[in-house]
C-alpha cells in the first residue's frame, strides 16, 4: 500500500505536470486547444483546471496528514481510515475532475473522492482536538 507522504508528492508532480500541459494552451501557446477542451469559460476547461490545482491543494494536505496522523489521538482503525480516505480522495479526485471534462456524466463520480478528503480532514481535526484537549475521551 501507498503511503501518504508517497501518494502527496506524486500528486504534487501530477499538478506540475498537469500544468505544463494546460499551459500548451494558454495565453495563445505553442498549441491549438483541443476541440473538446473549449473555449476558457467552458465547463470542461474549467473541469481540467479545478483537476490540476487539486493535485496541488490534495497533495499538500495528503503531506500534512502523513506529517501529523503519527501525532494524533487516534485509535489505529481510525488512523488508517483517515490515511486510506485521504489517499483515495488525493488520487480519485482530480481523475474524475479531468474524465468530467472529458465526459460529463463523471461529475457524478466527484462526491465519493470528495467525501473521503472530508472524512479524512474530519478525523484529523478530532485527532488534533484531543491532543489539545486530553480531556475529550472516545464515546
């Protein structure tokens, strides 16, 4: 199994790569824009940015979690839980937000991967708030 500090720089590489790319179309590069991709306002153009920041802004946060989940007041399970949703969340949603852009109906897709950055951001912050507050037991 992957790692989060492994799973975080591998996206952060994706969002450099991701933007070189895009930049081929950008301020009118070196490339035409694909037919597919439209115009700056379109949806799907979008879609394909909002995918390339996201490796970076996931990938940032997946480093965060492997930095501090050794350090927080949690059971194992629930450590694994919040290591394996962050992951999955770093690795599924930017692909569904660039397989949207290519192929509508995969926005549909984009609320499992969300919901498992949530979960794993939702764990964290209860592992860190008994750090700070000991006094906060398991229900």
């Amino acid at each position: 199994m992957l790692s989060n500090r492994a799973v975080g720089w591998s996206s952060l590489a994706l969002g450099a790569v991701t933007g070189l790319v895009l930049g081929l179309w950008s301020f009118d590069g070196p490339m035409a824009v694909p037919e597919w991709l439209g115009d700056y306002e379109d949806t799907s153009r979008r879609l394909a940015r909002l995918g390339h920041i996201a490796f970076f802004g996931l990938g940032i946060l997946n480093l965060l979690l492997a930095r501090e989940l050794p350090e927080l007041r949690l059971r194992p399970r629930q450590r694994r839980l919040a290591s394996l949703a962050m992951s999955f969340g770093n690795v599924f949603l930017p692909l569904t937000l660039f397989a949207a852009a290519v192929y509508r109906p995969f926005k549909y897709l984009m609320p499992l991967p969300a919901l498992a950055v949530m979960l794993a951001m939702i764990l964290g912050a209860w592992g860190a708030m008994r750090v700070a507050n000991p006094e906060l037991q398991d229900g």
